[in-house]
C-alpha cells in the first residue's frame, strides 16, 4: 500500500490574526508581516522541495490598523493581494504554492485559485466550541461555507479536524460527515488532516489533556470508515510517536515535511527524516512523495493555470512526483 508525503517549506506568512483560539501557540497580538526577501531567502534555502506551504493567520489586516500600514507602506491594499505575489515568487523559483488562509469568500478564493495547486482550510470542528468563542472565523457555518464554495470553483482541497479541543466524540464523527458530505457533492476534498491537539505554554488550555493514542487510532478507524474511498487520511508524522498503527488504522499520507523550515504550529514537534519514516514502515508500505496536489486532481488538471508548466516537470504519469 502507497503512503505519501510532499516535501515542503512552511512560509508563516504572518503570525497576526483575527481569532483568538485558545490552544494557539503561533499566533502574537503586534502586526507581522514576513517581507519579500525573507520569502525569498527562505524559498531559496529550500530547493528541491516542490510545495510552498503559505499559512497564516486569519484576516490580520481586518482588526488590525498596524497591519494596514504595514501593507500601505509595501504597496498593498489588501493581504490577499500580497499573498498573491508571494505565490508567483515561490512559482517563479520552481515551487507549488498551496495557500491556507483561513474562511474566504468566492472573489478571494478565485483570486488565490490561479496561483496555488490546491488550498486548503482546517473545518477543526463542524460544532461550536468554547476555546473558539474568542474566534470569530471559526464558526462552522463560515468553513463549511469556504469549502463548500472551493467545491463549486473546483479547487482541490485540503481540509481536516483537530482532535481533543472539547468536542464530544460523536461531534468527531458528525465533522468528518460534513466533509464527506461536501466531497460527495463536489468531489474536491483530497485529503482530510486527523490532528491531535498539543498544549502550549502560555494558552489558555496549556493545562489541557492530550487525545490519548488510542482516542487518535479510534478517530483515523472512524475517518476511513466514514469518508470516500478517494480522500487521504492524513496523519501529522512530527505529532505521534509511530506512524505505524496509525496506517494500520487507514491513514494513507503524512503531510509535508520539511527539511529546512520547522511545524510552525508545533515548533517543539520536529519532524522525522525520510529515513525514520521509512524504517516506521516496517516494510509493509511504500513511500511516494506527491505533489500538493493529489495524482488524482493532477490527471483531471484541477490546479491553477500558472503552475501548469511546473506540474507538468515535476509529475510522473500516475500524477505523483516524478523520482
Ligand atoms: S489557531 Fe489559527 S485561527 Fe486560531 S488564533 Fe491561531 S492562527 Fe489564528
């Protein structure tokens, strides 16, 4: 059985962000703004990667008079647009944008689409939760309303949960139903993120308990059970001590992973090399790197218009990355 992985370079965009959530551990309440030259270093450091992993926080630029004035001063109205020109910079140096930028409305989404060979938008939960009352962009109806919308737009797209943040374990169930749901309608949903919630120091809920290991097992059994047949489950390898069972359990992809930038959202989490993940496959898995967007979406050529030329290098003919 085929496990894949995309390597990667995290870009964090900006730490500055709308929401409030209280496990966040990235976000900081000044203005951020990473400027050009700092992409590029990065984007340069990175070669060989084939993704460019743009997240950030969420509307910074919404509550934030500083941010504005960041932007003015660059030349930029809005941060989507900036977002945009980062992405053609990461294509101009041979990299596949995929850009999480929190809930977008459709003008914002097709603004981005061109640029990116997918996007993606965690649901968290399709409930609402206490540590997301201080989160105005985490109301479920506004995610499920991005991805619903992406569906329309034929985006591939990435989304996921995040275990152990107050939900009941049948609201787990319930959120992965919404997204089965939207994937039977549009088909668009390439891969779904299962990923446990880690406390930081400093958070509201630094003190609250981890998902066991076996809650984890349980979540990625109910994953595969309820979701179609074409979504990968995606387990975050840097986030559990071994990839092994979770496999067993249905997970079938680990992510990007990245040898020169660290799991910004998990800073203490390294990840593991290409070697260890490859020992953790006991020999019953094949390894494969992919691209950010899934072999599927490459054959059907759902991916913005201007990475075209860099799929059509880097893909093999089943639409994995070409060894
Ligand atoms: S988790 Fe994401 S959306 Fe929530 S505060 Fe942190 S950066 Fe913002």
């Amino acid at each position: 059985m085929i496990v894949t992985y995309s390597r990667n370079v995290f870009i964090p965009l900006t730490r500055s962000c709308r929401n409030k959530c209280w496990y966040c551990g990235f976000r900081v309440e000044n203005a951020d703004l990473m400027d050009r030259d700092s992409i590029k270093m990065l984007l340069e450091r990175a070669r060989g990667a084939k993704e460019a992993l743009f997240t950030f926080g969420e509307r910074p630029d919404q509550l934030n008079p500083e941010m504005k004035k960041i932007l003015r001063a660059l030349g930029y109205s809005e941060l989507l647009d900036y977002v945009v020109d980062m992405n053609k910079l990461a294509i101009a140096l041979g990299f596949l944008p995929h850009t999480n930028a929190g809930v977008l409305e459709k003008s914002e989404l097709l603004k981005l689409k061109p640029f990116n060979a997918s996007l993606g938008l965690m649901l968290e939960q399709a409930v609402e939760l206490e540590c997301h009352s201080e989160s105005p962009g985490k109301k479920p109806e506004l995610r499920i309303r991005t991805i619903r919308t992406a569906g329309k737009l034929k985006i591939p797209f990435t989304t996921g949960i995040l275990v152990g943040i107050g939900e009941k374990e049948y609201e787990r169930a319930y959120s992965l139903e919404v997204i089965a749901e939207l994937h039977k309608e549009f088909g668009h949903i390439q891969e779904v993120i299962i990923q446990n919630f880690k406390p930081k120091k400093g958070t509201k809920m630094e003190n609250f308990p981890e998902p066991t290991t076996e809650e984890m097992l349980k979540t990625v059994r109910l994953a595969r059970q309820i979701l179609p047949k074409d979504v990968a489950i995606q387990i975050p390898p840097n986030l559990v001590n071994d990839i092994y069972p979770f496999l067993k359990a249905g997970a079938n992809d680990l992510g990007g992973i990245s040898e020169v930038t660290p799991d910004y959202i998990n800073p203490e989490a390294n990840w593991p090399s290409i070697e260890q993940i490859k020992k953790a496959l006991r020999g019953e898995f094949v390894l494969r790197e992919r691209l950010p967007v899934y072999p599927k979406f490459v054959k059907l050529k759902l991916f913005g218009s201007a990475v075209s030329e860099l799929i059509e290098v880097y893909s093999d003919d089943d639409g994995y990355c070409r060894s």
